[in-house]
C-alpha cells in the first residue's frame, strides 16, 4: 500500500474535501499524511490523520487565525493585496520545507489543492507523481472563460474574449508576488519557464469537485482531467446538533461559509427575507455571531455554528448562500434551488455559473436589500427547481469521493497518466 502526502489550504472549504478523499484512501490500506503550517494539527487531529508541522520559524502557531481574519473581512484591492502577499509567503515556505519532508515520509505520491503550486512544483522536483484537486472552481484557464475572480457571464463573443484577455493581465498584475515566487522555485529547479499557479497543475491526473453541467462550456481540459462530483466523506460525525424541527412552513437555509459567518449585517438581510416570505429559516454561521446577534435577528430563525448540510437541505425551498462551491454543491445534491450573493473571492463566478444553470438567481452584495423578492422568485418558479433537479442527477451520476480514489488508485498502479 502506498503512503500519500496531502498539501492543501487549511480552510474548511478546501480542507474537508481533500479529508474525504483521505478518509476514502485510508479505508483501502494506505496511509495519509497531511502537511502545512503548526496551526493544522489539531485540525486534522480531529479527524484522525497523521500531520507533519512546517514553517515553525516563518508561520509558527497563530498564523492561521490572523490569515482567517484578514479573509474574514477580504474586501477591495488593499484586502486582495494582503491576501496574495499571505498566500505568496506560504507558497515560498512550503517549496522551501516540503521537499526535506517528503523524502523523510518516503511519500509514494503528492495529492494537492489545485491553489496551492508548491505541491506540484516539489512533486514535479522530487519526480513523484501528484494528483491536483480543484475544491473550488478549476484555476484551468482558457480564452472563453472569464477569469476566476470575477462576475462576468460566459461570452466567447469577440468582444467577450477582448474583456477576458484584459482581465486575465490584471489578474496576472494582482498575483505578481506569487508567481515571483513560483518562478524563483521553478528556476532552481530547473523545471522550465513557470510564473503561474496553473503552471503547477499535475500532467498526471486532476480531479475537480464541480459537474460540467454547473460550469461554464470548457473545450480545452487536458484529457487526465475529471469531473467527480463533490468529495463527501460517509464518516459518521458526532457532536453536531440535533436538527431544527420543521414548523409547518416551507424551510429555507442560510449560511455563509467558514470565512464569512461574522457578517450580522447580511445575516439580517437574510432573516428579513424570509419573514417577509413567511419561511422557516435555519442558518450556521461557523461561529461567527454571538448568542446575542442571533437572537437580535428578524424572526428568530434557528442559527448554528455547524450542521450537517445535506440533512438540512433535505426537502428545502431554497438555500440562500454566498457562493462558495462546497455549499452550493451540498444544496444541488438535494435539488434545492439557490438565491446567491456573493461576498469575496471566487463566489460571483459562481454565481454567474448558477444563474446560467437556471438553477438559481444571484443579488450582489450591495443590493441585498432585493433578497425578498429574489427569494419569492426562486420559490415560485418551477424552472429554477428543475434546473437543481437536473444538476442533484448529474452531481449523483458523477461518482464523488469513491470514483476519485479509484482514479487516484490507478495512477498509482500504472504509474501513467489517467486519461477520462
């Protein structure tokens, strides 16, 4: 049996599908070790997994907790800067760490976020074969396809292709402390010309959480590239609360992630819409409101720190969410249709996505004072439930965590690229 090194972020929204796919590989004999800064150990503690601390003299304990709150309150270019210059520091330690200590471990194989280049780059240093893992949207670019970070619809037009390529510049401008660093490690290497994080992808096999059907047309995926459906581990979580009881009315669920569950402000908004729909409402905030904002919100709705997603989302009339994938997968699986307002990050491309599925409405930020009839909308339309039918089929048919590791287990066997 082999022994595989996972490098990933250490947020929950990318933490816990690369644990499920652990947890999968663990339960057919190999071992599983997980690398990152000291502030992972209790995390995948946890969940029962080995963990290898690097960066004690550059991200030693409490990096973790000020990095959340920067992207807790991420808001325009001076947040974005902030970001890319914490990401970029991390990226250097691992290239700088991961090499020593895979070789200690004897790893047989790199599994890596697709976000996180270092994995790929030491993999690609050291020979091993590596999988990338896309839990968030795939950084796999290609003209047609607006840049990540951005709200944009799809438009292969001419017009459209000029407006992706004079994002894509600027989003190159933006990571430029990044890719310094990739290409510095690159060099060193001698792996060849690398200046961007999707330079460090894997030739060997990728594996990517979202369906084609929620995604925008793609014609130019390299051929080991996958599409699994969500990473979901089938362990049996204890601790988590009992369920709100259903009151009658049609149910409606909240949240907004692991990041961004300090935003009462939002929260509220949410709450006014439901009660001005006459909906249940059931939010989890990750800890990120006090006993007393909860209570203060309109309604008083059922709030959590956590629940388990798909128990909630059974049979809801609608999630209202800020777009991050692993929420908006939860949902779909169930068929529910979303109303979205994205905060940060990816979460408007996301958006853009759901509305082009049919599958939802989104409501930027600033306007969420349109939430209520946004919600009505979404609760009255059939189409829109339809739509998230349709995607909780495909979603369903795409073989989640156990076809990932059947095709992780194959690159292992065959020590080749794992073509679809």
């Amino acid at each position: 049996m082999a022994h595989i090194a996972f490098v990933t972020p250490l947020y929950l929204g990318h933490l816990n599908p690369m644990c499920a796919l652990a947890d999968a590989l663990v339960a057919r004999g190999h071992r599983a070790t997980f690398l990152h800064m000291a502030d992972g150990a209790p995390l995948l503690a946890r969940r029962g997994f080995a963990f290898e601390p690097l960066g004690r003299g550059t991200h030693p304990p409490g990096t973790l907790a000020a990095t959340h709150r920067t992207l807790s309150r991420l808001l325009g270019p001076i947040g974005l800067r902030d970001t890319v210059r914490r990401v970029a520091a991390t990226t250097d330690m691992l290239c700088r760490e991961l090499p020593d200590a895979l070789r200690a471990l004897q790893a047989d194989m790199v599994v890596c976020d697709q976000v996180e280049a270092a994995g790929g780059l030491v993999a690609d240093h050291l020979g091993l074969p590596h999988v990338s893992v896309a839990s968030a949207l795939p950084i796999n670019s290609e003209p047609a396809l607006p840049p990540l970070f951005t709200p944009w619809r799809y438009d292969p037009s001419a017009w459209g292709l000029r407006r992706n390529r004079a994002g894509y510049h600027a989003t190159f401008w933006a990571l430029k402390p990044l890719g310094a660093v990739i290409r510095e490690h690159a060099a060193r290497w001698s792996l060849g010309p690398r200046r961007r994080v999707d330079h460090a992808l894997s030739p060997w096999l990728q594996i990517a959480q979202i369906v084609p059907g929620l995604d925008f047309p793609r014609i130019h995926l390299p051929p080991t590239f996958h599409h699994c459906g969500p990473l979901r581990s089938h362990t049996e979580v204890t601790g988590t609360p009992a369920l709100p009881s259903r009151d009658g009315r049609p149910l409606v669920y909240a949240s907004l992630g692991s990041l961004q569950g300090s935003r009462y402000r939002l929260f509220r908004r949410f709450a006014r819409a439901a009660q001005a729909g006459d909906f249940q409402l059931v939010l989890t905030h990750a800890g990120g409101l006090t006993r007393e904002q909860a209570a203060r919100l309109p309604g008083r709705p059922a709030a959590y720190d956590f629940l388990p997603q798909h128990a909630v989302l059974r049979g809801a009339a609608a999630a209202m969410l800020h777009g991050g994938l692993n929420t908006i997968l939860d949902a779909l699986s169930e068929g529910v249709p979303l109303v979205v307002v994205p905060v940060a990050f990816e979460q408007g491309a996301i958006a853009a996505r759901v509305e082009r599925a049919g599958a939802g409405l989104a409501v930027p930020r600033l306007r969420a004072w349109r939430l209520g009839a946004t919600l009505r909308s979404v609760t009255d339309g059939a189409g829109y439930r339809t739509a998230a039918a349709r995607l909780r089929d495909e979603i369903a048919a795409a073989g989640g965590v156990g076809r990932a590791a059947d095709l992780v287990e194959t690159l292992l066997r065959t020590g080749r690229p794992v073509a679809a």
